[in-house]
C-alpha cells in the first residue's frame, strides 16, 4: 500500500457546458470519452474522509488548474479558480483513502 490517498475527479455536466460556450466541440469531447473519464490525483495520507475533504479543501485549486490546462492553455478564458463551489459544482470529487501499487516496475513521473 502506498502511503498516500487519492482523489478522483469527474466533470459534470456545467464543466462540458462550459466547454462549450468556449468553442470546444462535441466531438473533441466525445473522443476524450470526457463525460466518462475520471482523473486520479494523489494526496497525502488521509485517515478518514473528512481528513480527505480537508485536504482537497486545501488543494482544490491546483486541481481546478489542471483540468482547464488541459483544456485551454489560455487562461484569460477561465473562471475564477478560486472559487471552491464552482469547482464542486464542476466536477465530482471522491477520496479514495486506501491506495494500493499492483503495477509491475517502478513508477515514473511523465510530462504531460
């Protein structure tokens, strides 16, 4: 088990409403199977759920980032980032407390 927990991430439907009013096609979603897809972000080792929410309290907006950088690099097109009922309203958040390693070989990091 690794000594970390997780957060996994979802867009919900205001997210790709929003993608939308910013020119992103239907298509370009649909093939980033976006509606489906979740992103895993690991955090430091919560003990409970509400030590997890805590911590994504303390760090939603790093997160917030990412998913619009992965979006839109321009950054004059986003919302206020700091704005943590957005966020939620945005995306689904669950924290995932127990995280195990089954991958064979060591784990890299990778620019995306």
């Amino acid at each position: 088990m690794l000594n970390r927990s997780a957060v996994v991430v979802g867009p919900e439907p205001n997210f790709l409403d929003w993608l939308r009013t910013i020119g992103v096609s239907a298509e370009s979603i649909r093939e980033k199977r976006l509606s489906t897809d979740r992103r895993v972000y690991l955090i430091p080792a919560c003990a409970n759920a509400d030590e997890g929410e805590e911590v994504v309290a303390d760090i939603f907006q790093e997160i917030f980032l990412r998913e619009l950088r992965a979006w839109r690099a321009d950054a004059s097109q986003w919302p206020d980032t700091g704005d943590f009922r957005l966020f939620a309203r945005w995306f689904t958040i669950d924290v995932v407390l127990e995280v195990d390693d089954i991958g064979r070989g060591q784990l890299a990091e990778e620019e995306t």
